[in-house]
C-alpha cells in the first residue's frame, strides 16, 4: 500500500491510500459491509434494496478506489449513503405467477421500541444517528458521509436525540396509563 501526504500552508496533511490489490479491497469491505446494509436499511430501503445498493457501492467503490483519502470505512459509508439516497428506480415488474420475495429476516439486537421511534425520525436524523451511535463513528466521519458541516452533523445529532427522547416518553407514558 502506498500512501501519499500533501500539505499546504495552514492546513492538515490529508493521507490519500492506493492500493490495487483486491484482497485488501475485499478484506475492508468484508468489515464495512454489514453496516453498510444497516445504513442503508435505516435510510428506509427494504432487504433486496439494501443489497443492491451494497453491491453497486462496492463496484464503485473498486473503481474509484485512487479518489479515496483518509480511511475506508467512513468513505464506503458515504458512497452507500448518497446512493441510498437517490430516488427508487422503477422496475418492470414481475409476472404474477413468479413468487413473492421472502420475508424480512434482519434480527436486530437494539430494543424493538427504539428501532420504532428511530423509523419515525426524519431519514437524515435516522442515518446521522445510526453512524454515530450504533456504528460508533466520529462527527467528523458523520459529517464526511452526510455531506454536510461538523455542526450541521451535530445539530443533526441533537434534533435526533430529542425527537427519540420525546418518542420514547410519550410512548412509556401511553403504556403507563
């Protein structure tokens, strides 16, 4: 793997990786890929959906591996991203005699009252939260993937954080009464 450093005056030195050889391509996915599904699941994408989008950042991915700077993580996270959220492409649809597709099968270990407040959330709270909290991303990394400021991703943070608190509450205070 080579790695270059460019500094200018006044600014941080950006790391920019290349590296052509497909196993370590396919070592770092094989680590991103299972958030990548989740994120791309939580911005509202159902199971094939969310498959293909994978797939599809994962081929752009290898083809604009030289653009990639800094680590590979938050840079996948961010092409899933954007294409989850593109407008759905209308399909041809199936014959009618052709099966149904299988049920979802996503388990999820998060508490079903959260994963219910957090589907009401706005997609952008939704996905900021996500990165944040369960893929344990920096706001900085946040920011990158959502193609916003550092601040625009905390505010995003914290209109999400209260929206799920408000949810939460008033959904402890129906079961109570």
């Amino acid at each position: 793997m080579i790695a270059q450093a460019a500094s200018d005056a006044g600014q941080t030195p950006t790391v920019t990786l290349f590296s052509d050889d497909p196993r370590e391509f396919e070592a770092a996915f094989r680590q991103v890929s299972r958030s990548a599904f989740l994120l791309a699941r939580h911005l509202g994408r159902s199971p094939d959906e969310a498959m293909d989008i994978v797939q599809e950042a994962a081929l752009r991915g290898w083809r604009y591996r030289s653009t990639r700077s800094g680590e590979f993580r938050p840079w996948f996270l961010a092409i899933v991203y954007r294409l989850s959220r593109r407008r759905v492409p209308e399909w041809i649809p199936l014959p009618a005699g052709w099966d149904a597709a299988a049920p979802n099968s996503l388990r999820s270990e998060i508490d079903p009252e959260l994963v219910a407040a957090m589907r009401r959330l706005p997609s952008r709270q939704r996905a900021a939260l996500w990165l944040r909290y369960c893929d344990d991303l920096a706001i900085a990394d946040v920011a990158r993937i959502m193609g916003c400021s550092e601040n625009a991703a905390k505010q995003l943070l914290l209109r999400g954080r209260d929206g799920l608190r408000a949810r939460l509450s008033s959904s402890s205070q129906e079961v109570s009464s």
